[in-house]
C-alpha cells in the first residue's frame, strides 16, 4: 500500500514505462486486431485505457487535463504520446494536488469505501489488466511483445531458449 505519495509515483513511473514500450510496439495495422469478431480491437481497448486515466483520477477530486476527442481511437503513435503526456500529467497532479495524508482519506469508490492510497492501486491494476489483453492481442496481430515483468517469447529466443520454462 502507498504511504506516501513519492511512493505512489515511483511505482507509476515503473509501471508507465513499461507501458510505453507496449504501446510504442504497436502498429496501425495491429490496431484493428479483434478479440472476438463482435468484440473490441486492440486499439479501442488501449485507446480506452490511456483516456481513463484522467476521468478516473478527477472522479476521485484529482484536477487532471482530460484527453480531446476519446471516442476515436488514433493512430498507433497517438496512442503511445498522448499515455506519455498524460502519465507526466498524473505526476505533475499529485504532487501538487495531494499530501501524504491525502492517501490515507477515504470515499467511496465504486460502492466500496476506500482509501485514496487504495483508488490509485486500483488505477494501476486497471492499466495492468488492459496492459495484458494488447499484448496478447498483439501476439494474435502478429507483433513481437517487449518485455514486461520478464522475458517474451522473442526475449527467451535472445537468451538461447527456444521453449520458455513452465
């Protein structure tokens, strides 16, 4: 749990690193990559991630620049720099908007009440788990898929193991 809002950043800028390279490894082409034939492309699902992120800190009293125009998906390069403007966007909020008492507050989130320490880690697992559908979708479309907590496939292959360990 965040104590501290340093503490929080630190772990977003991780975690936004890590998604930038996912993004910036994606291509047009590969946005149209479905999940099933009635179902979201790759691009509407990592599109909707990135515009998420200023709705949801604001609903939770975070003053964040919200995305122009979230219905249409961009191109694959205006996906990858408008997370990366957006991420700076959530440092920059932070550290002027909240306090490390400001973590320990609690309101109600979705039904439940919670911490504000508790809201932002549920941010993360919302990118984390949408961070995972592209990639898998990615793998579908045909793109080779950057190393996130551990090696890809292509990352076992560079490390001269051609069939990744169980």
């Amino acid at each position: 749990m965040y104590t501290t809002v340093e503490n929080f950043i630190s772990e977003w800028k991780h975690e936004a690193e890590l998604t930038r390279k996912v993004l910036d490894s994606l291509t047009n082409e590969a946005l149209q990559q479905q999940v099933y034939p009635e179902g979201r492309t790759l691009g509407r699902i990592a599109w909707h991630f990135v515009t998420n992120i200023p709705d949801y800190l604001t609903e939770f009293g975070l003053s964040v620049d919200k995305v122009p125009n979230p219905s249409e998906v961009p191109s694959a390069k205006e996906i990858a720099d408008t997370f990366q403007t957006v991420s700076s966007n959530v440092v920059n909020a932070l550290k002027e908007q909240w306090t490390d008492e400001s973590l320990a507050q609690t309101q109600n989130a979705f039904g439940r009440i919670e911490s504000n320490a508790t809201i932002l880690m549920g941010l993360i697992k919302h990118i984390v788990h949408h961070r995972g559908q592209v990639t898998v979708l990615m793998r579908q479309a045909g793109l080779p898929v950057p190393a996130v907590y551990g090696p890809a496939k292509e990352g076992w292959i560079h490390l001269g193991v051609q069939t990744p360990p169980l």
